[in-house]
C-alpha cells in the first residue's frame, strides 16, 4: 500500500515579523511538529492542526529567534536537540543537522517527504542568508555550515526559510546553490559582504532574544 | 518514464492586499502561466520565473478585483476564456470553471498536477468567501457556484484561494465542505449570513475596478 503523502502546511507570521511556521503531520498516526511558531500567531497554528485532527508531538525552534517571540512555551516547553538526532512523528521523522553562523545554535531540520525538504531557519534564505553580526553570529561558521549541511543535500530538495520579505515560500537546494547572490561566492567574498551589510539594530532583540532563551514563557 | 512534477510557487502580495499570485510551469517545455499578478509584484513575479528559466505563455486573472490593479496588463495582454475550455502550457492545463456570486465573471481554474488543485479567487476563501455585496454579486448565485463547480472535486483537491489574512496557504475542498463557517450552511443560512455582514466599502475599489476592466493597462 502507497503510504500516505504527509500533511503539511506552511504558515506566515501576519502580526508583523514575516515568519514562516511549519507544520508537519504524519497522516497515519495523525502525530504533527510544528516548527518555528511566533507568540501572536499560537491560535491560528493550534486551530489548524485541530481542524486537521493533528495531535502535535513536538514544537520546535531552528533557533533563538531575535525578531519575534516564540511561540513553543505557550504551546508545550521544548526539548535541546542534538545534531544528527531524528525527531519522530508517528512513522516520519526531521533529521536534525546544525547549521551555526547567524546563531551558534542555528539547527536544519530534513525531512525526507514531499521529495525532500529543508527547514533552515536563517541560516539560508530565499536568494539571502541570516545576519552574522550579534548572538555569536560568524560569516566564515555560516558560509561552512550552509555548503556543508544544506548545499550537500539533493538538489530538488526545497528550501524552507524563516522568513521572506518578497512573499516567496520556498526555493530548492540547486536555486540557492545557483543563484544565492551571497552564497555562490567565495568564502573571503561572503565575509566581506557579510561585515558590510551595516544593518540597524534589530528592534525587537532586547525583548525578544531574553524571552526566547526561556521558550517564550514569560511573566 | 515517469513525468516531471509540475513547477508551482505561491507568491504573497507583500504591497497591501494580501494576494496570492501562482505561477505553474511545465518542466519539459518550461512554459508556464501566471494566475492573479498584482502590479506592484510584477517585477518579483517575473524574477522569480526568469529564475526557473520559464516562459510565460499566458497570465490568467480569476476575476476583475476590487482590492488590488492586476499586473497582466503590465506582462502581456490578456484573453477572454469560456468555461470548459482549457488553458494549455507544454503538456500541461488548467480548467476553466465558472464559479461566480463574487462577481459575476468569476472563474476557478483547475489543474490535475499535484494531486489536484483548484485555484478559486475569491469564490471560495479558506474558511470563507469572497462579499456578495457588489460587483454584481449575489449570495444563491455564489452558493451554487461553489457547490456544483468546486465541492463536486475530490476531496483531496487542494484550494488555493485569491487572499488569505490569517497567513494560511492553502486548504483542499474536504476541509471546506465540513469546516466552512459559511458554506456548510443551508442556502437560505447562507444568503442571510451574506446579507448582513455590514462591511465597509472597498478602499481601492473605484480606482481598482475600471483599471482591470482594461487589464491594468493606465495612462
């Protein structure tokens, strides 16, 4: 019997920080992650895994997010996850894989449905990347962790950012691999554009970063 | 030999309106269709398909919105469709479907690809509808549309609507035959509903409308 294709939803951030959520649902078990929700959008992700008879298992972060506030410790507390770990959901799982640079602790997680997909956070994004200049960000750790942990993967895999400013959903591995104007460069290039962005301060990170470090659960 | 899977990206109006703008394409031929362009995206949208190496053969608008000036005019002039008839790129289609009650000129188009899915404008929105307010509009005329045009697709069909405001993507018609707040209502529920929503007068309309009556194409 051909299994089930996964359920799976993308989910943006209207209250202001351009987030892309996931949800990912094992039709079988009806078992679900969902990856990276923002505080202000809990309601709607908890009604559409419901309206889904989706029963989430897991609520996870790529990272600590400096934009917005997560919304994991309204939902459950989450777990520290460790490279090469496979978070499971009835019979599918996302491999987990670091991804350093923006944050130290930046993480990808893989699935291997729907012809393979990339969840990559900041670490890269449609034709862009993630900042590297505060929470222990580092151009040369970015540009490593995206050859090696995501340019490495299949080509058709899709990618799936933490945010697009342009209103695109997802690009592909071979996309990135092409045309990233930032990545396709050489590692000197990518730290010399990367320590020339000369971006403002992000406006919500002294709030957001603190809350973030304790899943969004705040007095 | 197993066909190439369809090359299809939702595309967000970041401007304002909150648009959902499709872009299929054939892998073989690379020809391709565009469906709702907004004017203001017009340049992202074409990026996005010179990036796949696409070529636009038509660029379709579901009806003549009040909310947002196409960008078709901005692209290629556009052609008037039939229901019934199909709008082919390489090997590819979409169906045209009348679907109207929003506006009298409604139409869903509806591909095969991808386990099926139907692209409804405003006829039917997740977890809603399109006003029946003006524009020719009217309730019985729009009820009916959906029921014999759009809930008669299999239920796995996904919709894939002109807007969404809660930052949802898609739906499939099995969701919205037992989980539309309004739909699911008998006719007569349905035109009351429609009848009293009280809502304000379109901002954009009276500059919106009679540009897309001429495609967006202005002085």
């Amino acid at each position: 019997m051909k299994r089930s294709d996964l359920i799976f939803r993308q989910l943006f951030d209207t209250s202001g920080s351009s987030t892309y959520t996931y949800l990912l649902g094992d039709p079988a078990s009806k078992d679900a992650i969902l990856i990276d929700p923002v505080l202000e959008m809990v309601e709607r992700d908890l009604a559409v895994a419901d309206d889904l008879a989706l029963k989430l298992k897991y609520v996870l972060n790529t990272h600590c997010h400096a934009d917005h506030i997560t919304g994991t410790g309204a939902i459950k507390a989450d777990i520290y996850l460790l490279p090469g770990e496979k978070v499971c959901f009835g019979e599918r799982y996302v491999e987990v894989r670091a991804t350093p640079g923006h944050t130290d602790g930046c993480v990808t997680y893989v699935s291997q449905d729907n012809g393979g997909m990339a969840f990559t956070g900041d670490a890269l994004l449609i034709r862009g990347c993630g900042r590297t200049d505060f929470q222990q960000g580092s151009p040369e750790t970015l540009f490593d962790s995206v050859h090696s942990q995501i340019f490495s993967l299949p080509e058709t895999f899709r990618v799936y950012p933490a945010h697009d400013y342009k209103g695109r959903h997802h690009s592909t591995v071979l996309e990135e691999k092409t045309l990233n104007p930032r990545l396709t460069k050489t590692k000197e290039e990518f730290k010399s554009i990367m320590d020339n962005l000369g971006l403002p301060y992000p406006k919500k990170i002294d709030a957001a970063v603190p809350a973030n470090m304790v899943c969004g659960i705040q007095d």
